[in-house]
C-alpha cells in the first residue's frame, strides 16, 4: 500500500494536507468574490449559486418553490411538490417512465432540471382526470389491462395523450411511434396499443 502511494507521488499526509488546502482555496475564492462557501457532499466547502426561486404552473395550478440549482423537474415535482405520479424509474432519460407534458410538448423530467422549467406550464398524470372522471385514455388503459406493475403507465399515458392531441385517428404504426420512447418491463405494449385505438374512438365521439 505505502508502495502504492509512493508510485502515485501521493502520500496520505499530503493527500490529507491537500484537503486541507481545497478548503482553504474555497474560503479565499469567497472572500474574493463575495459569495459564501457552504458545505456540499462530504464536508467540502464549496462556491457557487444557492438556492432558486422558481415558479411554475402545474395542471392550471401556480406553485412558487425554493430549489437547489441542481434539482430535476422530476425531483422537484415528486419531492417538493408531491405529484408522485410521475414516476422515477431509471432517471437517466432512457425509460420515459418521468414523461410530462411542458408548454404543449413532451419531456423527460428526469433529464430536465427544474430552474430549466421557470415559468413553464407542466401537465403531469394527476390533471387529467375530471373530478372522479378518468380522461379516455386511462379508462381505456383499465378495459383494456393495459398496466401490470404500473410504474411505466403515467409516462405511456402522458405520451399518449400528447399524441391524440396531434393526430386523433393514428394507425398502429403511429401509436407504436408515439410511445417510442416509453419502456414496459412487463410488456403490456399489445394492450397498450390497443387502449390507445379504442381511446382514439371515444375521443373522436366526444367522449
Ligand atoms: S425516469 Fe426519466 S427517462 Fe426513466
Ligand atoms: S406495467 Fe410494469 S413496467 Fe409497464
């Protein structure tokens, strides 16, 4: 192990003096440029931007919140405001299990970061039903069993819902491109397409 250390030019004491020094460092960079060092993950002293008020409208609703530059729109949205059905599946924008609907279009949440969203509008899966009436699309995901575990749904229902409001009447293939970005682990992707067919009829009806 010292052995190592020698080979690296990096004995513990001068890794520990080197510590020391960084906090220092952050000390003299605050005193310089006004901003206070405050502790970050592990005891670092760090410089930087604090936290943010931001707005934003959620389901026709205003809601003025404090975040941490660093908070997602997904975090922000399940942790500080409570709308837990958008879901946190692989929070790395590869599942779509996060989607929500941000001024008219599609996004990720996870990937987004919530001072990104400042002033936007944000549908998430709560605002679509009418007091104790589901939206077409989460009826038909029930007829249909469109859901198993159920933590890819919201993201397919927010995906699907953008996609009626561009195209009413889609074929399968526009379906199965409309969801190209949503995953389901238990592969309920025949039921899908299927509720989102029958959701195209009720909707075109005036249902
Ligand atoms: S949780 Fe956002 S894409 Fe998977
Ligand atoms: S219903 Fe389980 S991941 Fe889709």
């Amino acid at each position: 192990m010292g052995d190592s250390n020698q080979k690296s030019g990096m004995s513990r004491r001068n890794f520990i003096k080197g510590l020391g020094g960084g906090i220092a460092g952050a000390t003299a960079i605050a005193a310089k440029t006004g901003k206070a060092a405050q502790e970050g993950p592990h005891g670092a002293m760090v410089v930087g931007a604090g936290p943010v008020k931001i707005s934003l409208l959620i389901n026709s609703k205003k809601h003025e919140l404090t975040v941490d530059p660093r908070t997602t729109l997904l975090d922000a949205l399940r942790n500080d405001l409570d709308y837990t059905g958008t879901k946190r599946v692989c929070n790395k924008g590869q599942c779509g299990a996060c989607t929500v609907i941000l001024n008219g279009k599609t996004i990720l949440a996870c990937s987004m970061l919530a001072l990104d969203a400042d002033g936007a509008s944000v549908e998430t899966i709560e605002g679509l039903a009418q007091g104790n009436k589901l939206h077409p699309l989460q009826e038909a995901f029930v007829k249909h069993d469109a859901m198993q575990c159920g933590f890819c749904t919201p993201g397919f229902i927010m995906s699907c819902v953008s996609l009626l409001r561009e195209n009413n009447q889609p074929t399968l293939d526009e379906i199965k491109n409309g969801v190209a970005g949503n995953l389901c682990r238990c592969g309920t992707y025949p039921n899908i397409f299927k509720a989102v067919e029958d959701a195209a009829t009720t909707i075109k009806k005036g249902g």
